[in-house]
C-alpha cells in the first residue's frame, strides 16, 4: 500500500503547486473489493501527509503459490495461442 500512499502524496504535491490545494479524487472499480477500500486509505493517508500509517498491508506478507500462477500463465497463454490468430504461429 506504500505506492498508493506515494500517489497520495504526489497528487498533494501537485494540487498545492497548480490548483491552490484543491484536488478531487474519483475511485473507479477494483478487482478485490476490500483490498481497494485499504488502498483508498493509503492515498488519503498520502494525500492528508499523515506522517505513518494508520493501517498496516493486511496482505503484504501473504504467501503466494508459485506453482498455481505458473499454471495460470501457461493456461493463458494457450487460450491465446489457440484463439489469437496472429499468435497461432508463435
């Protein structure tokens, strides 16, 4: 979450500089639900300059399973070989 707290502080930064420190922030969709409300913090703690985080990464340490991403890029990429037609030579 340290790279939405950073976008935060950034788009701050630029609202100080170029809109007498006015800014709008619109959220469109996520692809995890809760985990885009806790990036949602994250940029307004960036924005507010907060000084630490008020939150910790609920999933920042959460073990990933190598072999099933492996397994997901493989089935994609023969979906895509399969159906892409320029990719069917590849």
């Amino acid at each position: 979450m340290e790279g939405y707290r950073e976008i935060g502080q950034i788009i701050r930064s630029l609202a100080d500089k170029y809109c007498n420190g006015r800014l709008l922030i619109v959220q469109e969709g996520g692809y995890h639900i809760t985990y885009s409300a806790y990036c949602l913090h994250a940029t307004l703690e960036g924005v507010l300059c907060l000084p630490v985080p008020l939150l910790s990464d609920p999933i920042a340490y959460y073990p990933e399973d190598e072999a099933f991403l492996a397994e997901v890029i493989r089935s994609i990429k023969q979906y895509q070989r399969d159906n892409v037609p320029f990719l069917k030579e590849a």
